[in-house]
C-alpha cells in the first residue's frame, strides 16, 4: 500500500430519512489500485459510491454521519467546492447513460463546462479519452452522430471516455457491465487494467467473479455494514468471515 | 348473451376507429368549409390594404399587423415568466406549501373565461394603470391569459427528463443552473415549445380578452401605445353587425392558415433544434 491512502473513510453512517443505508463503516482506499465493493442488493454499496463524490447530496434527507477524507482533507468540508470535488472523482453509472447529444458533444461535456473552447486541444483530447476506452475505432468516422444511436457496450464505453476526459484522480464504477454483452465487459475490465497507474479505481462489479477478475482488493458489504476487506486472493481463497465465503462461494446474493 | 372476446375485440376496435374518425370528419368539415367560404376573398390587395368602410371594402392589413403586434406582446411577457415559473416548480424547490399554491392558483387562472381577463384588463391596464386601449394592455392581459398554460406544459416537459441526466450532469462536475441549461432544457423543449405554441394559438384566436383592452379601432398601430384590432376581433364585428359576411371569412380563413403556418415554421424550426442537439 502507498505511503498516504487516496481516501480514509472513518465511522461512516448514510441515512435517506430515518432509513440507514450504511452502519459505521471504515475503509482506507489506496491510491492507484482497484478497489471492487461487492454485496447483495440493498447492501449498501451504491451509497458508498456516490458517498464518495456527493451525489448521494441531491437525494432529499440524506443525511451522512462520520468523515471521508480525500487526500487527507474531508470531501464534506465547507470550502471544498462539489463541482471541482466531482470532477476529481468521476463516476460510470450502472446503465449506460449517454446525454441526448452528439457522440462528441458527450465526451466534451465535462471539459467544456470550465470554459475548454471548442478548439483544436478538446478535439484532441476528445480522441484521447476514446481510445483509451477502447471506442475510437467504432465511432471516428460519426463523431457527430446521436449518441443514443450507439450499442449499449458502445454508450457505456461512451460514459466511460466521457468520465476519463475530466481527467479526474478516482474514477467510481456503480455496476458498470450488469446490461452488456461478453465482448463489451472484456473490453472495459481492460481499459480498467491499464488505466489504474494514472487512477484510482473503486468498482461495485455486477457479479463476484469480476470482482476476482479485475481487482486489487476487495471489500464486502453486507445490510449496510463492512464485513471484511483485503487483498483480492484473501477474499476468495481465505475469507475470515462466514458470510465473506458464503457470498463469494454463491451460498446467497 | 356473452360476447366472445374475439367478436369483442372487433367491436371495440371498430367504435375507437368510428369515434377517431367522428373527430376528424368536423374538424376537416369545419376548415374546409371556411376556407371554401374565405379563400377566394384573399389575395395580395386583401392582405396588403387597410380596411375601408367600416371593413365593408379595402383589405385588412391594420389587423393582421394588430394581431401580430399583440400576439408577440404576450408571448414576449408570458414564456419568460412561464418557463421561470416551471423551472422553479420543477427543479428549484421541493412540493411545500409554496409550491401547492403556485400550482393551485395557476390551475383556477387556466378556468377563468377569457371576458373575465379582458374586464380586469379593462379595469387595471386601461384605466387605473392609464395604458388606454393599446397593443400593450391587450399583450398584458392576453400573457395572464396564457400564462397557466406555459406553466403547467413547461413543467410536464421539464418533469419529462429523465432524472438520471440530470445525475450524469452533475456527476460531471456541472453546476445546477450548467445542468439545467445543457442537460435538462435541450430535451424539454419540444414540450415547453408545444405550450407556447398553443399559447400563440389562442392569442390569435382570442376575442373577448383584446376586445376589452387593445380596442378595436381600424387605424395602423404604430407603436406598443396604439390601440388596435386584431383579426379575430374584427372578424366577429363584421360578423356580428353585419358588415360584410364576404370578408368575415376571408378573415377567419386567413386565421387558420396564419395558425397553420405558424405551427408548421415552429415545428420545422425545433425539429432542427433538437436534432442538432441530438
């Protein structure tokens, strides 16, 4: 683990009125490794997530106890500005979620909202993020098309591209394959694989066998609460708990 | 005797497609009657030239500029307060007390008859606000006429957007206001589009209301503060006191061909819009 944790989550409780989602949870997520949060429906682990970036802020009477620090410094901190803090953290949603825009005008969307001009450098970057989502080859040739028109693969390695070009620090993946074919998932666990030197990557996998496949560590959710974490083979080859190894085995979930 | 869910079926489509066609047999009878009575009265002379002899001759250019004038007025006012209005309802606040009676007060405004708009027209912009009988009392009035309706189908379309745009927005780092005007506007604007364009219909359409407060002198309205008559107000006084039935019609049917035209620009000019952002 690297000297200084990305985030350290301390004691944290989520609430949604008088409905608690998450019970005390702690959590130190290292920088540059990729952290799979896995747990039946209802588990909590979708609040994490968007624990982590604030969107868990717009829903009316949520309410969070405890702390999440980023780098030291608490994301809940009144002088941190959200729309910076949410370009810092960009976050893949679980179905594929392109604007009712171009394919360009999609990936463009973070950049130009700090006033990147039109120009020649978001153009360029535009095709950068692409081909790191492994999405330039399908669409160069109709940049300006609907993005609605893509494949669903194609629309979530859109989302993909479109978070990359914010060029955040954390990237947050909410069950990003759970509607996609084979062929799409490969190509995003690639992407993934590759782009954790430049990112820190915390992933809620559709199932317990991507969690095997692409992560670094893993954690376990369970109603609300963090039953274990550790390293990826701990996980499934020597879970500490019985729940750990019931869920990972397929006994439930 | 039980019907036999086939027969049944049958039956039922059969009364859907007579009562669709009921429907659309008057309104086709409806325009192509008027247009049989109007259409050879217009020509360039009839558009072009003012009205003579109480309407009796000459054309009726002076009210198709009224009516225009008049028309613009109200939406000028309306849509901005509407769309407003909505976005507040929609995005800006949480159902509360506020909101129920926004909304409330929005819906008893959409049922008052238009003679009653007119009369507080009359009583407040005409007399005690001294804007006499003009363009601009008969836009006022007209824009609290139509302003329930820009309300209410604004916030339908804005309630339309899928939440989750505006999640991905603001999950990209977008303000609330970045996220209205990039990810939420651009989808709601055929529905906000379609409420003001029923607006301008019964803008065009409205007599009682302008009757009251723009007047209905045949003169050429030259500014805001000039009274004037529109189309549909100098239709029903050729009708109604028997002036000249001949150009009565060939006023209604240039109103439904300007509503016409209207809704086919503005439907072309949105499509493009939408496509464009696409």
């Amino acid at each position: 683990m690297s000297p200084q944790p990305k985030f350290v989550i301390k004691n944290l409780s989520f609430y949604y009125g008088g409905k608690r989602a998450i019970h005390d949870l702690s959590l130190d997520i290292a920088a540059n490794e990729i952290l799979s949060v896995i747990g039946p429906a209802n588990s909590g682990v979708t609040t994490l997530l968007r624990a982590l970036n604030r969107l868990g802020d717009l829903v009316p009477g949520a309410r969070m106890e405890g702390e999440i620090l980023m780098d030291g410094k608490s994301v809940y901190d009144p002088d941190v500005s959200v729309t910076e803090l949410r370009r810092k953290i960009g976050m893949v949603f679980e179905v594929p979620t392109p604007l009712p825009m171009s394919i360009f005008d999609n990936v463009a969307y973070g950049p130009r909202l700090i006033g990147k001009a039109n120009g020649k450098s978001v153009a360029e970057s535009v095709e950068r993020v692409l081909r790191k989502a492994a999405l330039w080859d399908d669409v160069k040739d109709r940049l300006k098309t609907p993005a609605m028109s893509l494949s669903g693969g194609q629309q979530q390695r859109l989302c993909f591209a479109r978070v990359l070009a914010l060029d955040p620090e954390v990237v947050l993946l909410d069950r990003p394959c759970s509607g996609l074919d084979p062929i799409s998932t490969a190509k995003i666990e690639e992407s993934l694989s590759q782009l954790k030197e430049q990112y820190t990557i915390v992933v809620a996998p559709h199932n317990v066998q991507q969690a095997a496949r692409i992560s670094d560590r893993v954690a376990f959710m369970l109603t609300g609460s963090l039953i274990e974490e550790n390293r990826n083979v701990e996980i499934f080859s020597r879970p500490k708990d019985q729940r750990t190894s019931d869920y990972v085995t397929g006994r439930f979930g | 005797m039980r019907i036999s869910p086939r027969a049944g079926e049958r039956i039922v489509k059969v009364l859907i497609w007579a009562a669709a066609m009921l429907v659309m047999a008057v309104l086709v009878f409806i325009v192509a009657y008027i247009l049989a009575k109007g259409l050879h009265v217009i020509d360039w002379r009839f558009l072009a030239s003012a009205p003579s002899n109480m309407g009796r001759s000459g054309g009726i250019s002076t009210t198709i500029i009224g009516t225009l004038m008049v028309t613009v007025t109200a939406v000028v006012i309306a849509a901005p307060l509407g769309i407003g209005t909505a976005f507040y309802l929609a995005e800006y606040t949480r159902e509360n007390f506020v909101t129920k009676i926004i909304r409330f007060s929005a819906e008893s405004l959409a049922g008052i008859p238009s003679i009653v708009y007119g009369l507080f027209g009359l009583i407040f912009f005409v007399v005690y606000l001294d804007m006499r009988w003009s363009v601009l009392s008969g836009g006022l009035t007209l824009a609290l006429m139509i302003l329930p309706t820009v309300i209410r189908t604004s916030e339908e379309a804005i309630k339309a957007v899928p939440y989750i745009y505006r999640e991905v927005s603001f999950s990209l780092g977008a303000t609330k206001w970045q996220t209205i005007i990039k990810a939420v506007f651009p989808s709601a604007l055929r529905g906000i589009a379609n409420g003001i364009l029923l607006s301008v219909g019964r803008c065009i359409a409205e007599t009682a209301a302008v009757i009251l407060t723009a007047g209905s002198t045949l003169r050429m309205p030259t500014s805001l503060f000039s009274p004037t008559r529109t189309m549909a107000v100098h239709f029903y006084i050729l009708a109604r006191e028997g002036i000249s039935m001949e150009n009565a019609y060939g006023t209604a049917a240039l109103l439904i061909i300007l509503i016409f035209l209207i809704n086919v620009v503005a439907n072309t000019l949105i499509n493009r819009f939408v496509a464009k952002s696409r």
